[in-house]
C-alpha cells in the first residue's frame, strides 16, 4: 500500500512539473526558430504563374526524368508521407540503397542549405 502511496505522489509531482518544462521548450524553441511564413518569399524577377505550378507538378511526377525511366521526384519525396520515402536511407537506380535518407521537400523553398555540415565536422570523416 505504501509503495503505491509513493508512486502516486511521484507521478503528481511529475506532471506538475510538466507544464514547466514544456514552457521552457517553448522559450528555447522560439528563440531559434520562426514562424513559417503565410505567404511564400518572392524570386526577383521571377513571378510565380499557373503556368510555371503546372509544369513543376508534371516534371515532379514524371519518372521519364531519370536514368531507369523508373522513379520520379515523388517517388523518394513522397508528398503523401510528408515529402520522403521515410527509409533510414533511400533506394536509388537498380535497388542500390544510398548513403542518406531523403530529406523532405514540403516547404524547402525555405531552406538556404541542404545536406549542409559544420566544416570541422566534414573534415574529421
């Protein structure tokens, strides 16, 4: 009966102290991450069309595009599963599998680096 006592007053204290740590997450979060804009950042010179949106979906699921004739953008940035194949590593021509996964394409027209490394980093590989 004693060791239940316990258990519950330590379960208690721990989701007291939940709220407290979720706050500070949030605080740590927000201070180096940003929103996601609503409106995606205009190209200079370079205006988005209906034209331009119609090609890039045709040319992003068209398997034509690579080497086999077999896989498209899609089929390792899968909209569907989130834009990747979610593997810990991908599958490319002739089932050979990479060395890394697929990273998600939604909303990389944000990113200024892909696949970036600390350099010191690079060099001790």
């Amino acid at each position: 009966m004693k060791r239940h006592w316990v258990l519950a007053v330590a379960a208690a204290a721990a989701a007291l102290a939940l709220p407290a740590k979720a706050d500070t997450l949030r605080e740590q979060a927000a201070q180096q991450f940003q929103a996601i804009p609503s409106i995606l950042p205009a190209v200079h010179n370079n205006p988005i069309t209906k034209a331009k949106i119609d090609l890039g979906r045709a040319l992003f699921f068209d398997p034509r595009l690579s080497a086999s004739g077999v896989f498209s953008c899609n089929s390792c940035h899968n909209l569907a599963t989130g834009g990747d194949d979610n593997l810990e590593t991908s599958i490319g021509h002739g089932w050979q599998k990479g060395p890394r996964n697929s990273p998600t394409v939604l909303n990389s027209v944000l990113n200024q680096a892909q696949f970036w490394c600390n350099p010191q980093e690079h060099m001790a590989l």
